[in-house]
C-alpha cells in the first residue's frame, strides 16, 4: 500500500510539469477567446484590455466571460450612478443641474437593467436577457450622453464615465449575442 500511495504522489507532482496540463493552454484558449470577442464590440482595444486585465478571465470560457462582462458593467453602471447624483445634487449652474438630474434617471434606469442582466446570468444562465438588458443599460447612458452634449460644457467626469460604461455594455450584449 506504501508503494501505491508513493507513486500516486509522485504522479500528482509530476502532471504540472506536462504541458499540456499547464497553465499555459489555457492562456491560449483566453487569447483565442478574447480574440474572437474583442473584435466584434465598438471598442476592441478597450475589450482586449479590460478581459485580458481581468484575472479571472485567464480560464474562462464564453459563459465566464459573461459572468464577468455583466459584473464590470454593473459595478461601473453604480459608481457612475453615484458620481451623477452628487453632481445633481451640487450643481449650482441650473442648466448643468437640470441635465445631471436627467441623467440622475438614466442611471437609475441603467443600474436596475445591469443588476438584471447580471441576475439573468448568475441565477437563471438567461443569455438572451442579458443581452437585451446590457444593451437597454447603454440606451440609458446614450440618453445621458445626448443631454451631456448641449451647452454649457459638462466640467465633470461623467461623460468618460458614460464611454466606460458603455463600453463595458457593449461587451456584455455582444457576448450575448455570440452565446445565443
């Protein structure tokens, strides 16, 4: 049984080392992933970078992708949410707070699209939803985008927030889309 139990070790310590069971074919599968993906959204550089900077995007496959598309656009669609209702908030200039309150709605809209769209994967593996709520979360930052582009100029962050989370939508409805 001692021989049994060496050996059994010893095989385990060496599997890591085949290449073929490394980690390295899995960072081609990512590259190979993320270049089928990255090249169909409005962005690519902006793709290639954000998954290909995710960690956990080094052993995903298409659905994990998808898990982590809807959880960045969620997360950016609720910071940004947060920076356009101090901005409705501490606006004095009436017209640029009468446009941060608009898109105050917008992201109210946008975060509750982007909790569903990333609930529609998590919980109920719902690819088609996904896609349409990630892209109803990019219709809201357009509506916002729109107000944003009037005079007077917007002196705020929001509209480099806008193209992120627009962006990361973007990823999320053309991940969708490659799914279903």
């Amino acid at each position: 049984m001692a021989i049994s139990i060496s050996f059994l070790i010893s095989i385990l310590l060496v599997f890591p080392s085949i290449p073929h069971l490394s980690a390295r074919p899995s960072a081609k599968v990512k590259n190979d992933l993320l270049n089928k993906v990255c090249p169909a959204t409005k962005n690519p550089p902006f793709c290639s970078k954000t998954l290909g900077g995710n960690p956990r995007s080094a052993g995903a496959n298409i659905y994990g992708l998808a898990e982590i598309s809807t959880d960045l656009t969620d997360a950016s669609a609720w910071k940004t949410f947060g920076i356009v209702q101090s901005l409705a908030e501490k606006e004095t200039d009436p017209e640029l707070k009468k446009r941060y309150v608009s898109c105050n709605g917008s992201y109210n809209q946008a975060t509750g699209y982007a909790d569903e769209a990333k609930g529609s994967v998590i919980d109920y593996e719902d690819y088609q939803s996904m896609g349409v709520l990630s892209s109803m979360v990019n219709s809201e930052v357009f509506d916002c985008e729109e107000i944003l582009k009037k005079p007077p100029a917007d002196r705020s962050q929001l509209r480099k927030r806008n193209k992120i989370l627009s962006d990361l939508s973007d990823i999320a409805t053309t991940i969708a889309v490659m799914i279903i």
